[in-house]
C-alpha cells in the first residue's frame, strides 16, 4: 500500500516530489523517484506490507525495459510467480514484481489475472505508459492535464490540486495506454441473475467464499487487525480472523462514550478473545477533527463526512499497533442492510437493481472514506466482503434470501449464526455515525453553526439551495480547503443520511 505519482512528457522530479508531499501519509516507510530519459518521472512512497526489505518501488524489470509503481495489494502474487519463475529472474518477493514481470509476459491483458485491489503505473520505452485500476476502485488513481499538455497522475486527488486545470478520477475497472484516447473498460461489477434461492445452498456457499476472501487478506508480513464496531459485519470478520490467527489478535473501536459501538464492541471482543483498543470521544475531539477529516477524505457528502470521522479516528489508534486492518466495508450494498431499502422489498428485481448500483458507486463514496481514513495514518485497510468471487455469489442470489420480512442482511445473518452469539447476530443495523453518536452530534453542531439566514441565501454552484445545515457546513469546509468546481464531479453522493431516510444531496 503506496502513494504514486508521475508525470508524462518531461523529465521533473520537483513537480513529482511536490505531488508525494501532498500525500506523503500513503507511504511513510521510504521514497523514490526515477526519470526516464525519454522524459518520463514515476514516483512512490511506500507502506511496507510485504517484503519489507527487498520492495521499495519504482521497480525495474530484468533489463530495465519496464518500469512500474502501484498502489495496492496482488492477494493470488504467489501462485503467479510460481507461474513465471521458469521465465523471469526475481529480486524481491514483493508482489507488486509479479505485476511487472506479468505485464511483461502478457501486456495489458496481465490486468485480468489479478485477484486484489490496485492502482498500477507501468513505463517502458516501447510500451510507453500504462495505467489501471482495479475492478472496485478499492484503491484510488486520479489524472489531469498542466498548462503544457502533459498528462500527470497521483493516488489523490490533493497532490494534482496545484498541478493539473482539471482533476478526474480513473475510471475503475479500466487501463489506459499512452496511444489510446480514453481509458479502456476490462472489467465491471456482476449484473444479477437470480440463479441461486435455495437459503442453506446459499448459507453454505456465502461461509466457504467469505472465509478464503479473510483468509487471503491476512497475507502480510507486518501485524493484521480488525476493526470491529460490534454490529454484523466487523463482528463476523472478526470471528472469521480469530479461526485463522494464531495468537494475538487485535480489535479496535470508538465512539461517544456510552455509545452502542462501544458497548457492543466490548461484547463481542469478549467472546472472540480478541486484544480490545477502544477510545471513547469526546465532542470536543470530533469536532477539531472535521476539517481535517475532510481535507484527507476529498469529499463534503454528508453521509460520508459523518462516517469519515469515526474511520478516521480508528484508524489512528489501530496505526499504533498494526500494519493492516480488516473491514466490514461492503457487506451492507451487497446483502441489502441499509434501511432506506425497505421500501424496495416487494420488488426483487428492483432491490437488485439498487444494490447493482451502489455497490457501482462505491468507488467514490464509502471506499474512498475506507482508504483516505487509513492511509491518512499509514494504515492498510482490506475489505473481505468485496473479494471479487463475493461479488460473483452475491449477484447470483436471489433478492428475497438478502430481506425476508423486514429484517436486512437474512443470508448473512444465517451464516454468523455459525461463528457468533444470537444477540450479536440479530442485532438491529445501525450506520457506523449513528452506532458511535456522531451522527447526531454533527447535527446539533451543524444547527447551531449555521444560521437560518445563511441556509436562506446559501446556493450551491448550480444554484440549488442546501437540503440540510450539515451539507452547507461541510461543503463550506471544502471550499475552504479546495476551492475547486472540478473536484464535486469526482465526489460521490451518498442515498442514506438518517435511518429510512432517501437522502437525496443539493450537490
């Protein structure tokens, strides 16, 4: 887990330097930068997960024909060396090698054999550019144009800010080569199909392929944690680790004190045996943080603000112990546990086509919170529920094995039957801003820090009027630190602000 930059059509390791410095949190652990003499600049700070000593980037191939920096993790890295070794001399054991010898071997299609999450630069000198980002967008690749034409690119979009006209986000589940006018789709996200309806072929399934999608992300050679909030979807991860873990395993939370995350946290830490790190908040704390928080974050959606500050706060305790953390990231947009999805219960085809796209959306909306949060402490943050084999089984479930008479995530539940207690299981979804209390906090704090006559004269670029205090403070938070049009057209909107509410953004 990195930061990169480069910048095509000239030989500037300043501006390179200036765009790593901007996001020098993604890689605390070492820099480099490298010129090419055709006018070419790659740059990477680092995060060392695996191979610590050996996999400093950008990295060259055996004959230096190849160039490459990336950001991300190759969970399948070693089955594919073994594949090439026959053919290829390695240096490290890192896997971002096995992409670059890969690409090698197979040009852009080398993308498609990827199972992980990723934002990958290539440079040779006959193969000019490549760049790609996975399927998801689990990791972050943004691009622009300076003044002179020349395109450059970076892992946020902070580090192009004072670069480039116009920022735009990588497309994921794109690759890009240096002759072709627009990124190139080689993948995308399942459509549904309905195939799957009987519940225990179901239960089964769903508990063999989240099991190896945990059990491949504790691939590391640094510490592995989990954040745990005590609701579903951390509490079953979690279980799922302390199965595989051998010895300490540790857990992280926060919240206001007396919280439910806290309380219920606590509970479950309990019953796994797990090592606890819990911080209760104060108001004070929360909202010292929020500008920061949405400096890091590149987003003024309130929905995502609310849960950024919890992440972000975590996030910064479990960076004192571990390396790496798991996440419950995903499980709600593919087995249907926000609240505002009631009211698409009767409709199967309907609830599938709403998850189909939020989990679409997620690029820019709660994975974007998950990657800023934890990087922004030098933090690797996994997300077993997107895995891309889960992606594949959700899609082919039925719609009514996710919701079966009001109550959310069915199937998912039925599977942490096997691994956590009935309480913890059946507990009511809470989103992570309402179960830590900052929800609400921010609310009372957005009313007394706007006025009326401020929301009354307030418009945004498009002259709509603000839908709620919270959106004008955040965004005013925003332009205060960016400034920028081109920035709200890579921000993600948000459809759930409160429980059951279809919050719909003036932005």
């Amino acid at each position: 887990m990195c930061g990169i930059a480069g910048i095509l059509g000239r030989r500037d390791p300043a501006a390179v330097v200036r765009m790593l410095e901007q996001q020098r949190h993604r890689g605390p652990d070492g820099r480099q930068v490298w010129e090419a003499a055709s006018g070419f600049t790659l740059g990477h700070d680092r995060l060392a997960i695996v191979d610590l000593a050996g996999g400093a980037q950008p990295l060259a191939n055996e004959d230096a024909s190849l160039w490459l920096a990336m950001n991300g993790e190759i969970y399948n890295h070693a089955e594919l060396r073994r594949e090439l070794e026959g053919r290829h001399t390695f240096k490290t054991r890192s896997d971002s090698e096995v992409v670059l010898h890969l690409f090698e071997e197979y040009g852009p299609d080398a993308i498609r054999r990827l199972d992980g999450m990723f934002a990958i630069a290539i440079w040779g000198p006959q193969t000019g550019l490549f760049l790609a980002r996975d399927p998801l967008g689990i990791k972050p690749l943004y691009y622009g144009h300076n003044s002179q034409g020349q395109l450059l690119f970076a892992s946020e979009a902070k580090a192009l800010v004072q670069e480039v006209q116009v920022v735009s986000e990588f497309p994921n589940g794109h690759y890009w080569q240096v002759e072709r006018q627009d990124p190139i789709p080689y993948d995308a996200i399942p459509q549904p199909a309905s195939e799957i309806s009987a519940a225990h072929e179901a239960a089964d399934l769903l508990d063999r392929t989240l099991t190896r999608a945990v059990t491949k992300r504790l691939m590391a050679d640094v510490p592995v944690g989990c954040f745990l909030s005590g609701g579903l979807d951390s509490s079953l991860i979690a279980a799922m680790m302390r199965r595989y873990v051998t010895g300490e395993l540790h857990t992280f939370s926060v919240g206001l004190a007396g919280s439910e995350d806290l309380i219920n946290a606590r509970r479950v830490a309990a019953e796994l045996g797990t090592i606890h790190h819990e911080r209760a908040l104060t108001e004070g704390e929360v909202l010292t943080v929020l500008p920061r928080v949405i400096d890091a974050l590149e987003s003024c959606d309130p929905a995502l603000v609310r849960s950024a500050i919890p992440t972000y706060l975590v996030s910064e305790m479990a960076a004192r112990h571990v390396k790496v953390v798991l996440s419950g990231e995903g499980a709600d947009e593919l087995f249907a546990g926000y609240h505002y999805l009631a009211e698409f219960e009767p409709d199967g085809d309907a609830l599938a086509a709403e998850l189909h796209q939020i989990t679409a959306d997620l690029h820019n909306a709660n994975l974007q919170r998950v990657d800023r949060m934890t990087m922004a402490h030098g933090l690797e943050g996994r997300v077993p529920f997107l895995d891309r084999a889960m992606l594949d089984l959700a899609f082919r479930m039925d719609p009514r094995l996710l919701r079966q008479e009001g109550e959310a995530k069915w199937i998912l539940r039925k599977v942490a039957e096997r691994y956590l207690p009935p309480e913890i299981v059946w507990r009511r979804k809470e989103k992570f801003a309402i179960g830590t209390g900052i929800g609400p906090l921010l609310e009372r704090y957005a009313a007394r820090a706007i006025s009326p006559e401020q929301m009354a004269t307030a418009r945004t670029l498009h002259g709509e009027p603000f839908r709620a205090k919270e959106e004008l403070l955040y965004w005013s938070l925003f332009q205060e630190r960016y400034g920028r049009e081109d920035l709200l057209a890579c921000m993600g909107r948000s459809r759930s602000l409160n429980p059951g509410q279809r919050w719909v953004s003036a932005l």
